[in-house]
C-alpha cells in the first residue's frame, strides 16, 4: 500500500511541475505538445508492454492522462478485486502513429478489455511480442478465448468510470469503439442504461475488429494544426 501512495504522490508532484499539454488538428491529423506518459503500473491497472513504454508509445495529452489515472482509482474504490490493462495512446510529439490511422493528437488510447480467467478470477490479458502485444488475439462471437472471457460488467464499469472522469475535467468521451457484435453483452450489463443513455458507442465496423480492446477519443480543446 505505501508503494502506491508513493507512486500517488509523485504522479501529483509531476502533474503540479509539468506544462499542460497542447493538442493540435484532430486524432486522425494532429500533433501534441508537452505529452506526458501514463504511469507504467497502479494498484489495479499495468500497460501492455515495457518495451512499447520505452519507446515512447504511451504518451498522451496531460488532461487525458489525469481522466485515465482518476478513472482507475474509481474503479479501484468500485471494483477492488478487478485489474485493467491499458494500451497504445501515442507519441509525445504526436503525429502519424503506426499502424494506427488516428492516435495522432493525445486524445486517444486503447484499453486492453478486462478478462476472466477459468476461475472466474480477473486477470490480464497476455501481451507479448508473439501475439503483436495483444492486439493479435482473436476472441469469438460470444467474448472468449483460450481460457479467457471477456468480463463485460468490468469492461462497462471502465467505460462508465473513464466518462465520469472526463466530465471531472471538464472534457467528454467523443467515442468509444468495440466490436459491434460484442456490443450487445456489455449493454447487458448493470451499466448499459448509462452507457445507451451517455456514451458514443460506435455501432460501425472498424478497419480492425476492436474485440480484444476497445479505443477510447477524448474531446479536449485543441489548437488548428499550425501552418508551415
């Protein structure tokens, strides 16, 4: 517990010490300035690949870091026993972000979905370089895969806790992108009438599934794409 109240402190210290991020143009062609990068780890939340961290692949704008970082600690208030696993946002500088087509401005970011394991206990989702750090895995027509199931009440939690968040912060949730033919068992969830009511959820195929993770937009005010 004091290793969490320390990593806490210091994310609150860096938060305090930092410049506010700027964003330009939109998801799909934009660039950032003064990105900061999500905390590897939490009490109930981890990013999909160290690797990829240190790359610079988990940056974002510093308002959608703190919606993110508050949506967890909701959740960790809320769902004690679940953990959650975030995954690509962007660079620090923004711009083009393979292979994504949008991810460009610091408003956007995956979350690996919350799984359960045989036990029923919640665990994360695998992700390594072998299964292209989980964006490979395939779940079937119902949410399941291997001996992983998709936890659809975490999963709508998450999704009620980050646009909660963004309201804190005085940002909205734009959109949020899952698998339409998963769809209909997260709105079967004690969420969905929050969710139908408030929530963009995306009913158009993407040009990936978004099965095994959903994308998240952020509405955040941003500047015009500087001209050259």
């Amino acid at each position: 517990m004091i290793r969490w109240l320390l990593i806490a402190l210091l994310i609150s210290m860096n938060a305090l010490a930092e410049e506010p991020s700027t964003c330009y143009g939109s998801t799909s062609n934009g660039k950032l300035k003064n990105g900061v990068q999500l905390p590897a780890e939490g009490e109930n939340f981890v990013g999909y690949s160290g690797l990829a961290a240190s790359l610079g692949r988990t940056y974002l704008h510093s308002t959608a870091r703190d919606i993110v970082v508050d949506a967890y600690q909701q959740l960790q208030k809320e769902l004690p026993d679940k953990v959650f696993k975030y995954a690509e946002t962007g660079f620090a500088e923004g711009g083009p972000f393979k292979p994504h087509k949008t991810h460009q401005n610091g408003l956007s970011i995956d979350f690996m979905v919350p799984v359960l394991n045989k036990k029923g206990e919640s665990v994360h989702l695998p992700t390594h370089p072998f299964n292209k750090f989980g964006y490979n895995i395939e779940f079937d027509g119902v949410g399941k895969f291997e001996e992983y199931t998709i936890d659809y009440e975490a999963l709508a939690a998450h999704i009620v806790a980050l646009h909660k968040a963004a309201e804190k912060h005085q940002a909205t949730v734009w959109r949020v992108i899952f698998d339409p033919k998963l769809q209909p068992y997260l709105l079967k969830t004690s969420h969905a009438e929050y969710i139908k009511k408030r929530v963009n959820l995306s009913k158009k195929p993407s040009w990936v599934r978004h099965d095994e993770h959903i994308h998240v937009d952020f509405t955040i005010a941003c500047s015009p794409m500087p001209t050259k």
